[in-house]
C-alpha cells in the first residue's frame, strides 16, 4: 500500500514555529482533514507535502521515491494556486496536460463536461467568476493522473450545486488515492476518517 510519510517536520518564519516534530502516515484510502483556526499554519503544512516551500527541519517521503520526483504524482488544488487568465478554458486545459495528463481516456471535451462548463470553452479564465475558476482547479486535481490529492479549503467560493458536485468526485477517489484535505469548514471532511490537527504541534 503506497503511504506518504512526514518524518518529524519542522517549519519556521524567522524565530516563530509554525509546526514542529510532526510525524505522521497518510495512506490510501484513509482519507485526513488537517485542521486548525485561521491562520494557524494548514495552508504552510500543504504547502510544505507539495514542495512549495521547504521544510526546516525533517524530511517527507514517499514509497521511497527521492523528494525531487515524488511530486509528480501528487495532485492539489489551493487558493493560492493561479490559473493563467490571459487563456481561455479550452486554451487552459489542453496547456495543464502539457506537464499533467488528464485520467486515461479523459479528453478535452469529456473534462469540460464533468465540470458542466462545456459551454464556456471559449470564455477567458479572466471573466470566469471565482467559483468556476475554484471548480476548474478542484477538476485539474480530480481528473489528472495523480496518486496524492491535496485540497486546500476545497469548496471556497463554491455555490451550493458547486458543493453537490465536490463531494460527489471526491469520494469516488477516496478508495484509490492518498486524500488530504485542510480546511476548518466540517462539511468540507466529513467523509475523512482521521484528523491531523495543527495545533498538536505547536511549540
């Protein structure tokens, strides 16, 4: 069974910890919602398991993978992920496959019809409204190859159907992917069968 594994992780701004001696197993189909307050570091934790940024301290592996290609095969959805606003959603989505191809069999067309935006392909990311352009990052992270899925504040300006419909894609990938999901709104995990709280590891 592939696991992802923080070994006693460690992260800091200046002198300040924003979690310290975090060791903990995700594997597949064992979904966790990280959680904790606003501004408690959920979204530095995501961003250190995806590589954005460094750790300080300890180090995170999966199936013995180096730390340099593992991310490959993760995939995430974050608000402060950028979508390229100059190109249009079709334009969009043929340039993602370029460095993450869709789930085999999935094309262009069948990706815009799984989000219901077949209607918009020509329409510019810069007119979308900020709830299509949260369910076009969600549909890059559900339907590219990936075996880590990583969901940051998942159903941010999502409208009611737009919620309908994440909870239904997601837990069709929870029996086949390591799922992690961080958010302090319940209703974003309820389907999560464990709990990783952030301020268990505060300094």
């Amino acid at each position: 069974m592939k696991q992802l594994t923080l070994h006693k992780a460690g992260k800091k701004y200046s002198k300040e910890w924003i979690f310290r001696d975090l060791s903990y197993t995700f594997t597949v189909g064992k979904p966790v919602a990280i959680t904790g307050p606003n501004g408690a570091g959920k979204s530095t934790l995501v961003k250190a398991i995806s590589g954005v940024i460094p750790l300080n301290e300890g180090k995170i592996e999966y199936d013995d993978l180096p730390e340099d290609v593992w991310h490959k095969y993760l995939g995430i959805s974050a608000p402060y992920l950028e979508l390229i606003e100059e190109f249009t959603l079709k334009e969009s989505v043929d340039f993602h496959q370029k460095f993450r191809p869709l789930i085999s069999g999935m094309s262009t067309l069948d990706f815009l019809e799984k989000l219901n935006l077949e209607k918009h392909s020509n329409k510019f990311i810069r007119d979308f409204s900020s709830g299509m352009k949260q369910k076009l990052k969600l549909g890059f992270a559900f339907f590219s190859e990936n075996e880590v899925l990583i969901l940051d504040e998942p159903t941010a300006n999502i409208d009611h159907k737009g919620y309908e419909w994440y909870m239904e894609e997601v837990q069709k990938l929870l029996p086949h992917k390591i799922v992690l999901i961080s958010s302090n709104e319940p209703k974003e995990y309820t389907f999560c069968q464990d709990t990783l709280s952030i301020l268990d590891f505060k300094v």
